[in-house]
C-alpha cells in the first residue's frame, strides 16, 4: 500500500491499508528535562518529579526517569503532521486517543508507525481511521493511539 504524506494527500486518495510515514524518536535526559521545562508549570519547592530528578526517579514505579505522556502524545501527532495537513488535523471532528503501555526511557529509540484502518463519509464529513503504535528497540510496544481525521478535501 502507499504511503501518505500531507502535501499529497486526499480524500480519494486514501486507502484502508495505506501506511503513515515512520517516525523515530532518540530520548534522552535533555529531551525529557526540555519537555518539562517548557510544558510544566514550575514546580513548588521540595516538589521531586519522575521526570527529571534521577535519584527521586530511580526509587519510583518506574525505576528511573521516563518522559512525560503528553510528550508521547506529541511525538503521535507529529507523526499525524507527516500524513495529514494541521488543518485537517484539527478540524472539528478530528480526535486523537493514545495509551502509554510501557514507559518511555532516557535512552530509548522508539519508532512510531501507523496505518489507515477505516475510511467513511458520516453526515457529508470525510473521516478517516488510523491506529499508530511505538515500539522501542526491545520491541516492547510503548503505546497504541488512534486517530479520526476529518479531511476537508
């Protein structure tokens, strides 16, 4: 099946089985500590976080500092941005769904990949279906989201 990019795409051009564009993503400790300078509101004193404070991090659930869930989120729609315009991204109607499933590690190289799983018109809108998953390098499925994506065209 092709795979779709934004500059092309279109309603008629869609297909179920249609593959989105692949992203890999690299995090590191400064990836994860840039997100949550810039995403969190500032933290209140004596306020340790899992994110970023690796002694505090390494006697958690986690075992160690992981990113922020909404970073993965953003890496999902980033992904969405390769295939789809931001128009049609976030057009009423368009929803994006994601679950993390195992945590996102410093160090860790996850590649995210989808596909069209649905293709309908409902009510005159063009909605289009697709299932995104990340995979880490110990092939450990990190998350799975879903996607509906009104295309205008």
């Amino acid at each position: 099946m092709a795979t779709l990019w934004a500059k092309s795409v279109s309603f008629e051009s869609v297909q179920v089985g249609d593959d989105l564009p692949i992203l890999v993503k690299h995090e590191s400790q400064a990836s994860i500590d840039n997100y949550a300078k810039y995403a969190s509101t500032a933290p209140k004193a004596g306020w340790s976080n899992l994110h970023t404070d690796k002694e505090y991090a390494a006697q958690g659930i986690f075992g160690g500092t992981v990113n922020m869930g909404v970073a993965t989120v953003a890496y999902v729609a980033e992904l969405l941005e390769k295939a789809f315009s931001i128009r049609d991204i976030n057009a009423k109607g368009s929803t994006l769904k994601m679950r993390a499933t195992e945590p996102f590690r410093e160090g860790d190289t996850v590649t995210f990949t989808g596909q069209v799983t649905g293709k309908q018109v409902v009510d005159g809108t063009n909605l289009v279906e697709c299932e995104i998953t990340g995979v880490n390098q110990r092939s450990q499925t990190i998350a799975r989201a879903n996607a509906s994506i009104v295309l205008s065209t």
